[in-house]
C-alpha cells in the first residue's frame, strides 16, 4: 500500500514539474536574455520551485482523492434526479467557486497587488 502511495505521489510530482517548465523556460528566458544576469538568490528560487512542486502534487493528489469523488457523486445524483436545471446550476456553481478559489491565482492577485501598491 505504502510503496503503491509513493509510487502515486512521485507520478504527481513528476507532473507537477512538468506543469511549471513553461513558466520556468519563461522567467529563464526573460532572465538570461533581456535583464541578463543571475539573480543573487538563485538556490532559494530552486528551493522555492521544488517546495511548489510537492504542494502542487499534494494539492492534486488531494483533489483526487477528496474533491472529485464528492463532486462526481453529486454530479450522478442529480442526473439520476432528471433534473436538468438543477444539475446545470450545480456545475456553474462548481465552476464558478473553483475559479474563485484558484490557489494559483489568489496566490497572483496578492503578488501583483504587493507590487503595483495596492
């Protein structure tokens, strides 16, 4: 069970790297070819990229694990209701609450609202 687990979470953290290699070829890029310096704090920038990683696998695993189950029993029971209306308001309010909700992009508004003052 243990081994199947770790098995598990190191595909997710896998994929959780995979996720940000765009974003880290991007901030690379702009860092080497236009400012063209290494910042002071490169081994922490690497920390932090790794530390993000494994809160994004748990994050996921954690959806999957938790989150979608629930959704999806819900998801069935209201289709088996046959009720139509109801089972569209619930994946709007689902879709609606998990953009508000977005760690990701919470996470954006509060670094660009830092940098911008306000």
């Amino acid at each position: 069970m243990f081994i199947e687990s770790l098995k598990i979470f190191l595909t997710d953290l896998k994929n959780s790297f995979k996720d940000l290699v765009p974003i880290i070829i991007v901030v690379a890029f702009f860092q080497a070819v236009i400012i063209q310096t290494v910042p002071e704090n490169l081994f922490s920038i690497i920390i932090g990229l790794i530390i993000v990683a494994v809160g994004l696998a748990f994050f996921i695993r954690g959806l999957e694990l938790g989150i979608f189950p629930i959704g999806e029993n819900l998801a069935i029971d209201f289709a088996k209701k046959g009720s139509t209306f109801w089972l569209l308001l619930f994946a709007f309010t689902i879709g609606f609450s998990t953009t508000v909700a977005e760690p990701a992009l919470i996470a954006i508004a509060d670094k660009a609202a830092a940098i911008s003052g306000g």
